[in-house]
C-alpha cells in the first residue's frame, strides 16, 4: 500500500475531519511525509479543508 492509500484510508476509518498529526498517528507513517501527501491529495483535489489545518476526503 502506497503512502497515499494509507492517509486515505485513516481520514475514511475516523469519519471526521483531522489534523496532519492525527493522520500521522493513525497511518503509522512520519507527520513530514503525511504533509507531502496532503499537500499531493489536495492539488489533485481528492480532500479539501472545512476548517484550517483540518482536513476530510472529498
């Protein structure tokens, strides 16, 4: 599974929107590298922000 399958999948089992760090903790990955990934998901439009610093899938 690919990083960015991984920080899907943890704001899909949490049902809310999450911080960086939340994703970071629940995807087992580095909170550097969920950056890079959200920042990827959100140029390619796949998550948005409902608030700031939180973030949710499309």
């Amino acid at each position: 599974m690919d990083n960015e399958a991984k920080v899907l999948e943890a704001f899909k089992q949490a049902g809310k929107p999450l911080t960086s760090k939340e994703v970071a903790e629940l995807s087992g990955l580095d909170k550097k590298e969920v950056d890079k990934v959200i920042k990827k998901l959100k140029e390619a439009d796949k998550i948005h922000s409902p608030k700031r610093c939180y973030y949710e899938p499309k």
